[in-house]
C-alpha cells in the first residue's frame, strides 16, 4: 500500500507506536484532537485515534438495548478506557493502570472475574 487512499472500507482507527515513550509526542498531539474524535494513548508506546471513544460506544449501546445508564458496569486499564469509565454507573479501574487514573478512579481491582462473581454472573 502506498498511501491511506488505497485502503477499502471504512477506517475506524488508527494506531501511531512509538520506540520511546509515548507520553512525550501525546502531550503536544492529543489537545489536537481529543474534542473531535477519540485519542489517547494506549500503552507505553502505544496512541490510539478512534472514530468514537467508549463513553459513545456504551451510551449507544444502552439506548439500543434500552439499559438504564445506572445498570451498567465498565472495567479499564489505560487512558482510552477512561471516557468510559467516568460514563458508568459501577466503574472499576484496574491495578495496573497508571497512577494518574488512580488518583481519579477510587475503586481499582486485580480480577475482573472475581467482581463478576460478587454480580451473581
């Protein structure tokens, strides 16, 4: 391939890696873009442009299944699961994640099966 214009079908996203740390080129690229569609780093050297963010994705989906927003549940680890996080009634941030969304997130786990369990799933 040889340039974008040659890739079929939609493009949903699109993921920039990085040798080094990813948080030095984010800080300068994601005020850029973070208002229009979905951006934010994914990894240490990972950064991610999605066509929407989760928080869109589980509002649409409540509304198509007709799930009452206090019904829903997320689980995150990393910046893009953020948005996401702050939609969901029960939110739960995982350990690993980094200290930044620790400080924002109060309830963090190690093992989303063993919150499940706890649901009665």
């Amino acid at each position: 391939m040889k340039d974008f214009s040659e890739v079929k079908g939609d493009v949903t996203q699109i993921s920039a890696i990085s040798a080094g740390d990813m948080n030095i080129p984010a800080k300068e690229i994601l005020p850029l873009w973070q208002d229009r569609i979905g951006a934010a780093i994914t990894g240490e050297h990972w950064l991610d442009f999605t066509a929407a963010g989760k928080d869109k994705g589980l509002h649409l989906l409540c509304t198509h299944f007709g799930i009452p927003q206090e019904n829903t549940y997320a689980f995150g680890d990393s910046y893009n699961d953020a948005p996401m996080l702050r939609a969901a009634a029960h939110l739960y941030l995982m350990n690993i994640a980094p200290t930044d969304l620790k400080a924002e997130f109060a309830t963090q786990i190690d093992d989303v099966t063993g919150v499940l369990k706890t649901l009665g799933y």
